[in-house]
C-alpha cells in the first residue's frame, strides 16, 4: 500500500483548505459544468479568455480535498496561458495521473499529484475540473468523470 | 451463546490485512461478507452436482433441481411466506422492483394514478417508478423524512388517497438506517386500495420480517447483504397476484408449451424465471439462510443494536463528527460526516488505517439532497464486528481530521 | 498439446460415480460442466476480495471493481467486440435477448414490422420476440429448417423484405447443433435495412467467435454453457445502438444523478446494469475465458468434431437408433430417438449406467414439431469428452433397447 | 442407486408395448387432455360414464412407457368402478408414488408403479393419465403434472 502523505502533500491540503481562485469570473467566456458521482462533487469552471489567451479562470463548488487542490491549482497555473497550451497541460496532468509507462513533464504544481497514481480511485478527483475545463474550452458546456 | 471471534472466524475475508492492518470492513449495508458454509456450498455445487434445472432426468440435474427448489422452500419460510411458490428467484432486489414495475405497474396504471414513495428510498426503489410513470403517465408522490431521519407519517398519510395505486417503501434505509414500520403503513396504504410494495434489501440480513404478517403484496429481497452471493434475490409476492401477472421476460422454462401460434405460460414462480437462472446462487442463498437460522436473528439484531450504541456514543465524542439521520428505530448504520473532510478524503484515510466504509451519496441523492449534503460516510454493521471495530473506526478519524481538518 | 485426460482432471464433477459407475457427462448443451480455475476464482473472490463494486473507495471494493471489469474486457477480447463498453453483464443469453426485446425492439416497432427467427431457435429466442409482437402489432415470421437439421436457405431470403425490421437466429442450435452461417445470414438481413440478433448460446463454449467479422448488431452469451458460472451471460452490442437504447432496469449504478424531477442516465455499459450484479459470476466467467485462451479453440473444437464423428458412427451402427438433424456442420451434438423406446426412458436407463444425457423437447418445441417428433435424446459433448464416453453411450442404449426395445 | 428393475416390471413394460386400452370411448361422457412438459407427452383420456359409474375408459396419445402402462392399467381397473370409486383410487395411487411414511393398500395392478418412487423424475409421467382423468370427470378438461 502507498503512503498516504504521497497523496496529500502539503501544497495539497493547504490548496484544499484555503482555495484561492474559488469562486466565479467576471465577464466570463466559457463556462462548463463537472460531475463526478463517486462522490457526489459537482463544480463549476468560469473562464475569461481573450484571443486564445485566458486571462482569469475560477471554479465554484464543493469537492474533496484532491478535487479542490487540483482545481485551485489548475486555476493558478492556466492564468496567462493560450488554450492550446492549457490543453497540452491537461494531456501532460492526465498522462501524469494515468500512464506509469512513459515520466511526463509537468509543471511543480501539478507534479504534486503524482501521488494520486497509486489512488486509482481518486484519479477521477484530480481531473474532474480538468475535464470540466477542457469540454468549457470546447463549448459543449458538461463533465462527468464517469 | 456464539462467541465473537467464533463468528468472525466464519467469514475467510475478515481474516486479512489491508497495508498492514488488520481489516476491519464496515461496508455491510453494501454487501455482507459471506460466511465459510455459504462460499463451500457453492463450491460444492460446482464439484458435486453442477447440472442444468427443471427438464433433466440425470441425477446430477435431479439434485440440482432439488438444491435449488430447497433454496426456495428456506427462503419461504425465513420470511415467512405461505408457500415456496411465492418465491421468485431473480438477481436481486433491483430486479424484484422492476418485475413489479414492469409486470405490475405498468399493464395496470395509468393518466392520474399516483405511485407513492418515500425521500429515503434507494434509486432501486425510485427510478423504476419513474420509468412506470414515464411510460403510463401515472405520477410520483414522495413522503418526506423528518430531521431524525425517521419517515414523516404525516406526509405519508396526507399523500395517500383514492388515486395511490401503488405504495413502495424502504423497510430499512441503506443510507442511514431508519426502520420503517412495515406493517403500519402497509395498513395505510391498504385503507386506499393501494398495492404495497416493500423494499426490504437491508431488512432480511438483519432482522426477522414476516411476509404474511406484515401483509405487503409484495417483498423484495437481496441475497449479497443477507450473507448470500452476488447475483441471487427475491421477488416474495401474494400468490393470487402473481397468478394474474404478466410474465417478466420470455425463454425457457417460464413457458408449458410453444408454438409460433400459441405460447402458454407456466405456472407461478416459474413464469417469472426465464432462462436458466442463477442456479449456484440460490444454493449458496439456501445456504445462507442456514447460517441465518443457525446463529438467529435474535442474536444477529442484539449484536448491532449494540455496535450502533457504542458507535454513536464514539462518534458523538469526536469533535467535528455529526451524525445524520440517528432515529430512535435504527438498524445498524452510522451516517456521519465530519467538519471540513470531505467524505470522499474520510474514506481513503480510513482505507488507509484497514476501515472500509462507504462514502458518497449511497445511491440515494434524493436524500442526500433532503440534508442539504452531497456525500456522507457510511459505516454499517453486520453480527461480525466486533467493538474494537467501532474503535479502530474511531481512532482513524481523529487521524482524517489531523490530516485534513 | 494436453492429453484428454489432463483436460479431464481439471473437472471435479466429473470424477464421481452415479450408482457405481463412473459419470460419463453428456449434457454439456444444458450446461458445462466447470473447471476448477473457475470455482476457485469464484470461492477467492469470496474469500479475499469480496465487496460491492463501483462506488468504493475502500481496498476491497476497488478490488472487487477491478475484476469485474477485467472479467468484461476478457470477454470483449475473446468475442472480438470493439471496445470492453460494448459487453454487458446480464443474467444469461435469455435476459440478452430479452433485454434487447424490451430495450430496442419494443419502443422500435409498430404494426406491419416484422421479425424474423428460424424454425430452429430456442425458446428464448422465440417468446421474446412473440411478447413484443404481441405489445406492438409486428409479426413474427419464421424461416423453415431442411430435414437434415441446415437452415433453409431459400425460405429465409424469401421471408426478407422491406418490412423486416430485425432478423434473430441462433448461431448453433442446442436442439440439433446445426451451426448457422452468421456472417452470410447478417449480410443478408442488412440487405432489407434489418437489425440483427445472434444468439450465440451454444457458439462461445465450442469455436471461435468473432462479433465485429460476423457485424451483426447484437450478441447474445451464456456464461453457464461456456464454462463459467451460472447467472452470468453478456449481450454484446453495437457501441453506437447502445446508447440509442432506453435503459433496461432502473436502479443503483445504471444512473448518473436522481432527482425526482429528473434523472440522468449512466453512459453505456453500466446504463443496463441496474443494481448490484453478478460480480462473483462476472469474475467467474473471467476465469472460464482464461481457461478457453488456455485449452484453445482449435483444441477444443477438433476433440468435439472428433467425438461427433464417433458418436454418429457408434449410434448409426445401433439397429433402431435414428439420428435426427445430422448436419455436414454440427457442432458437438447429437440428437437421436431409439425405436419403441420414449426418450425419457432412455434417460433413465442411461442415467442408471452413469450416463447423463437430455430428452425432451429441448426447449425448441417448434424444431420438434418440424420433425414430427415430441422429443428427442440428445448427447451433447464439451472438450473433456473421450471417445470411451461415446463407447459408454453405445452400451447403455443397447440395454435400453433390451429393456424396453 | 434403486433397482432398475423394480422401475420397469415385466407388467409395466408389457403394458407399455402392448396398451388394451389405447383409443377413444364411443359415446364418450367426459374427456380430459394432459401434458407433461418434462418429456412432451400429450394424452387424452375419455370416459363413458352413466349414474355416476364408469361403463368405459380409454386413452390416447404417445408417451413414455411408464406414462403409458399407467395409463392403460387405470383405464383397465377402472372400467365398471363408480366416479367416487376413482378418486379415492387417484388419492391411494398418489400417496404409494409420493408419500413414504405410510404404505399405502392399492390394487395389484397399480401397486406395480411402487418402485417408481425412488425415480422422482418419472411421478409425474405416472401419475399423468390419473391427473387427466380428475380433470375429465371435474369437467374442466385440462390437466399438466408440472
Ligand atoms: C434499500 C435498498 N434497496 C435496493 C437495493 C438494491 O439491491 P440489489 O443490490 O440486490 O439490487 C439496495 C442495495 O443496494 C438497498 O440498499
Ligand atoms: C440456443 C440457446 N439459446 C438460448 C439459451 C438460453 O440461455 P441461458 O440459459 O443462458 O438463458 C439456450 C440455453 O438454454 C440455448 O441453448
């Protein structure tokens, strides 16, 4: 069995605790809406992008600790960020999460959900606003993890 | 008197350790671990007497045939009913609901009928009845739950009335425990014609529950949360309606005779159980209600009234811990949640530490949302938990809320 | 290549004796018998891994989760589906069939539709389809069989037409075991625009199955006639009508969120699995596909066609013994009455010899009709048969015929 | 394992190849069918009957040898016997095939089908022709053993 303190990391929890970016942007371009029914979390993502670039995102909602941290910190990380490179962020996040064959390159706040691999059960948590972002950037507006 | 540990010895699973712990499995309310007799029975099927039913004249497929024609007889009389034919053997209590939904409800109920139910129901218990209103324009009324989680007799009574076709009930609740009284709204629902339909998946593992007297039309059974394997249930159904019944699915053995012109259906219960059917599983039912018999119900309720007791008085003593839906007539189920964990970080903590409990909506979000909740955690009893269960289960909370809280 | 008697060793079941002479099974069309990798899947699931699946996030229901769903994507490999969400777990071939019945066919068609089967199906490939004829105004036409037990091919394309919606047949019929040419007979009934149905109870125990190369829409598998357990079969579907269809049950798990007001449908395969499933069955069934990958096909059908030709030798040589439907390609069947002696004697003079064979009407009433006849004897042989079973045959028919003849 | 032997008496088996009784009754009174879903054997059993006795009774259709014998020898203890006569035969007959815990006092020629008890799957084929003749003289005319 793996180590619990793999899988909540200070930056975690602390992210967990003390979201910064909860809540939902102004003058917002894209929305989407997620849901995982494993353990009833729903959330909202807001973004305000502007010629590719996206200025501000948010998220809204209630999750478990994975799922709060990692949508704080996807929030963070994308602010400045083209689409095209939030998407290559999701693909590296999600290759992170799933593909132990092949190490993936991933910025420092998203490698701390390494640890989530060995939770097969909490995969789902951390890519929940992932997915909700991506189908939010895709326009057809819902995310289920299921 | 049967010690604990004599107990506990008789369920294999128990017996292991989960990253270094001993496993302490509080999930019974999602399924019951089974005991040593049950797993040999269908072993011993499989090695002994493995046939098919009903049309050989072989010897193994005549013990076959007379295992799982036993199995049915024990199941008749554990719940009393009046005779092995009102028994139906089917994949489980989801099943059970939906033959009603499909071969009751739906030929019979129309534009203005009224199905009613209750805010604490299981989706088992709801979305077959949303797919009979859909289909016959009937419609859905559902009776509230009080705080205590207790059912609100009050909304039910007010929502009973000449156009309540079908009643449809939780004897136990999954999610948080409440038993309802069975017999008592059943009288209700009887007052307006209704037929009554009760969800008993969680009772029969629990508690002695008599068919006949409870005076239901119909009773639904779940053979994994009564020590049984996956894969088995019943359908326990008043004789006189099941005879009037449609048959639920078409092939063989459900039939006398066919013809491309003329198709006869058999008799009650076989009508209803098209196919071959899960043979090994009935044995294995059988033989779980052999444990059932041999350790007793009394014993079985005794034990988890007092596991539930000392839980609530250890979770109660945890800072942060709430507990949901704690009424006065409960089986052995602790719903809680705690401050500032999400239960779906409880559960992996928890997991961590050798507790399985279950966490999320418990397949009934319409009571969830009655809670203003998402999720809750679940801890559920069987006779083979132990107190030093309740503690191990307290002792890693207070490690969830150290880590997260 | 292993011996017949190492295949044989891997049966418990059929080393017992039946009145003091060794079991010669015989009935493996009913069902087969298992081989001791499967119920020793099934009793460790039980004993290790035991718990409900899905929704967990506790050690042993993420075990339990991992095998049922490795269990499907052993079937979605050896049936050559597209992807393991085109496999659904279902009782048997009979609720398979039902299920598309009720979920595709019913809300489909209306009056002037029609279906059609063949003279040769199993009931539960007939009275599925008269039900839906029967709740929607479509007709049931049937094509007719040649006396020596093939598919009339003439009577089958001269019942296709524009009003043909779907076209179901069995891929090898247990009554006989003619086997049908699916991929052609597929072909053909898309020609007219029909959805087709492959009943292949009979097939995925004996050769080698592949749903994409046949293209037909749906499939349905036993898992009891393939080694595995009982209570467990597949529907094997066409990802893309899947989710076209209405669910099949309402319940837990088939379902994304519940409200009163609305609920929300789970994607495919879960849509259909409504409740707690046979998850002991599905891992079963796991084991049994390991077990086929193991022995192979190739094995497995050469020893059958091998017994066949023995058998038809052995029972031609017999005076008075008729074979019925004897085929060019049969699978391991084989069907035979005996002058002057009602099969259900010889059952029982066989049965006295230790050896287990099926009379009656083999739940193909129609096929016996055709053939003038109101049942049959019927040997049907699996992959742990030996030629000295066939020798036993030919002895105790003889002393049937002394007896009685 | 029983005796074959004691299932296939030299009575039954001669009975079975050479029924007395097999056909219809002229000037038939009460008619009965039956069915045996086990082995598909169908019968018809037809009775002249006048003040409440049984001048005549015969039976028709294909079944297996014990079904037949048992058809034939009924149809041969029966002739001259009063309708009240047959049923209390029927109950006697019922419980020597099915009721081990007291013997039951039958006719020789029906006490012929005792070792049938120790074949359970083969009550019902004996006890066919008795059903339908139950059903033929309560007028309801169809009987099944299953
Ligand atoms: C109250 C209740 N009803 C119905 C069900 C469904 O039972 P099954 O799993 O046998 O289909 C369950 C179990 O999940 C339950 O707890
Ligand atoms: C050709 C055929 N179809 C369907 C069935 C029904 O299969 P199951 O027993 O899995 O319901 C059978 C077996 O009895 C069969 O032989």
């Amino acid at each position: 069995m793996s180590d619990l303190r793999e899988l909540y990391l200070e930056m975690v929890t602390d992210h967990a605790k003390n979201p910064r970016k909860r809540g939902k942007v102004d003058a917002c371009t894209h929305i989407g809406t997620g849901h995982n029914p494993l353990c009833g979390d729903k959330i909202v993502v807001t973004i305000a992008a502007e010629n590719g670039v996206i200025n501000d995102i948010k998220f809204d909602g209630e999750g478990c600790a994975i799922s709060t941290a990692s949508a704080d910190l996807m929030a963070e990380i994308l602010i400045g960020k083209t689409i095209d490179e939030a998407k290559i962020l999701f693909n590296g996040f999600h290759g992170l999460l799933t593909d132990d064959s092949q190490p993936t390159e991933v910025p420092r706040k998203l490698a701390v959900f390494s640890g989530v691999r060995e939770f097969p059960m909490r995969v789902k948590c951390a890519t929940l606003a992932w997915h909700t972002l991506i189908s939010a950037l895709e326009n057809d507006g819902e995310a289920t993890t299921e | 008197m049967i010690t604990d540990a004599a107990i506990s010895d008789m369920f294999p699973a128990l017996h292991q350790s989960i990253g270094g712990k001993k496993l302490v499995y509080l999930d019974s309310a999602a399924t019951t671990q089974k005991p040593q007799c049950v797993i040999d029975a269908i072993t011993s099927f499989y090695e002994n007497d493995n046939a098919n039913i009903h049309r050989g004249v072989h010897t193994l497929s005549q013990r076959a045939t007379k295992s799982y024609e036993d199995a049915r007889t024990s199941v008749a009389n554990l719940v009393g009913a009046s005779r092995p034919e009102e028994v139906i053997f089917v994949r489980g209590a989801t099943e059970a609901i939906n033959l009603i939904a499909q071969g009751w409800a739906r030929p019979r109920l129309c534009d203005g009928d009224e199905i009613l139910i209750t805010e604490m129901e299981h989706h088992s218990n709801i979305v077959p009845w949303q797919m009979v209103c859909e289909q016959t324009g009937a419609s859905l009324k559902v009776a509230k739950v009080n705080d205590d989680g207790s059912l609100d007799l009050d909304s039910f009574k007010s929502l009973l009335s000449e156009d309540t076709v079908l009643v449809s009930f939780a004897h136990v609740s999954n999610a948080i425990g409440t038993i309802n009284p069975a017999k008592e709204l059943c009288t209700l629902a009887k007052e307006v014609g209704a037929t009554t339909v009760v969800d008993g998946a969680q009772a029969t593992g629990h508690m002695q529950v008599n068919f006949t007297e409870i005076d239901c039309d119909f009773y639904a059974i779940s053979g994994h949360k009564m020590f049984g394997p996956t894969g088995i249930g019943c359908l326990v159904g008043k004789y006189s309606l099941l005879e009037e019944m449609e048959p639920w699915q078409g092939g063989g053995d459900m039939i006398l005779t066919v013809s491309f012109e003329e198709t006869v259906w058999n008799e009650v219960p076989f009508k209803f159980e098209a196919g071959t059917p899960n043979i090994a599983g009935a044995v294995g039912l059988g033989a779980a209600v052999n444990f059932i018999n041999e350790i007793g119900y009394e014993t079985i309720s005794t034990k988890e009234q007092e596991l539930l007791s000392c839980g609530r008085k250890v979770l109660s003593s945890i800072d942060g811990v709430k507990l949901i839906g704690a009424s006065e007539d409960n089986s052995g189920v602790l719903a809680f949640t705690v401050n500032n964990v999400h239960p779906h970080d409880v559960g992996t903590i928890l997991d961590h530490s050798g507790v399985a409990i279950r966490t999320g909506n418990h397949c009934a979000e319409p009571l969830m949302n009655r809670f203003g909740l998402s999720a809750t955690c679940r801890a559920s009893f069987s006779v083979y938990n132990t107190t030093e269960d309740i503690d191990r289960l307290g002792v890693a909370i207070q490690e969830a809320i150290r880590i997260l809280g």
